[in-house]
C-alpha cells in the first residue's frame, strides 16, 4: 500500500521507501565485513520486523539463515513494562552461533535488553542487533545496537511492518499516525 491510499491518517511521512531501501544497503555492507567468512543467524522479532527482515536479507551478498521470535512485552498496558513473554521460539539450536537480531523500532530498549540477554544465556557466540528505527527513549537502557537505521522523534510511527491495531504494516514508507486514528 501506498501513502496515497491512506494519506490523511498521517501527520507526516518519516521515511520514505527509496530511503528505507538505501539505508538498509547501507546497514548490509557493514554486516558482509564485520561477519565477513561468518555468516550470522538472522533473528526477526515477529511482527513488526518481516518487512525488515525480507529486504534487509535480500540485500546481503552471503549466505544467512534466518529464523524468527515473537515476543510480548506489553501485556494489556500500552507501556512497555520489561516483563516479557515468549510467544514463538526459535526453531534452531544457537549454541555457538553468531545471532544477528533484527528488529523494527526500539522504543524503551526493554524487550531488546530482555532477548539478548535471553538468547546469551543459549549459549551463542555473540549476539547483536539491527534496528531499523530508533526512539530517543531508547537512550535511557544500557542497550547496545550495533546496527541502526534511522534515529527518529518520539513520536508513533506506522508502516513497513509497525503496526496501529495490526493496520498499516503493508504500508511502503513510514509515517506519523495522525491523532485523530486513534482519539
Ligand atoms: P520497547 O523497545 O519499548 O521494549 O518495545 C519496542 C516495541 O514496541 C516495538 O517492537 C514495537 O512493536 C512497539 N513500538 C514502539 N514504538 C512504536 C511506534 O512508534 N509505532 C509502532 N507501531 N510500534 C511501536
Ligand atoms: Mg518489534
Ligand atoms: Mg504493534
């Protein structure tokens, strides 16, 4: 879907698809060296992070698996509280395994925190992380991300897999939602 067809639900466009697609080249070159003769283990994080995720892969000249997690930090509050809850598991055993976590947006850092340390305790070589967007929230945890896309204000943000009420993921660019969606 295009802005076109949903335009008045937005204040404004973020990030437009050209820009995600050539941020995403960018953040594939620096991977192909740093885990160069090492291909990583992709994790998405379900499922804000598939459209991440399908273009991201697709942009990397190497080989990598890919397998996915879907997480619950929020429970019925729309704050994210750090308590988190496996919804789907990793099929692949990561002992020894160089994992690459690809996520949509870091907002309070508090799932991130939670997976890696989780995925660690697996046994993994390393574990790292790619974010697409990043909140200035994010500042206040100790959460290192090896890989962002773009810093953006805090403000809530759909399209390319971000969600309002499960809407607006098939939407190309990314966008602010305007109050009156949700007011
Ligand atoms: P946190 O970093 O606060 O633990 O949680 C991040 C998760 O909150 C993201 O993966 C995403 O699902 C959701 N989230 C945070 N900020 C936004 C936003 O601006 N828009 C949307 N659609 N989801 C968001
Ligand atoms: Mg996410
Ligand atoms: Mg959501």
């Amino acid at each position: 879907m295009d802005v076109d067809e949903i335009r008045s639900d937005l204040t404004e466009v973020l990030i437009t698809e050209d820009e995600i697609h050539a941020k995403l080249a960018e953040l594939a070159r620096r991977v192909e060296t740093d885990y160069a003769g090492n291909p990583p283990l992709l994790v998405g994080v379900l499922k804000g992070a598939v459209m991440v995720m399908a273009d991201f892969a697709r942009e990397l000249k190497m080989h990598v698996e890919m397998d996915w997690m879907a997480v619950s930090s929020y429970g019925a509050s729309t704050e994210s509280s750090g308590v988190v809850r496996i919804l789907k598991d990793l099929d692949t055993e990561i002992a020894g395994r160089d994992v690459l976590i690809v996520e949509d947006i870091i907002d309070s850092g508090l799932t991130l925190t939670w997976l890696r340390a989780n995925l660690e305790s697996r046994g993994a070589a390393s574990v790292k992380i790619l974010a697409l967007l990043r909140k200035p929230e994010a500042a206040k945890v100790e959460v290192d991300v090896e890989y962002v896309g773009f810093e953006i204000p805090p403000a809530f943000v759909v399209g390319y897999g971000l969600d309002y009420a499960e809407k607006y993921r098939n939407l190309r660019a990314i966008g602010v939602l305007a109050p009156h969606v949700y007011q």
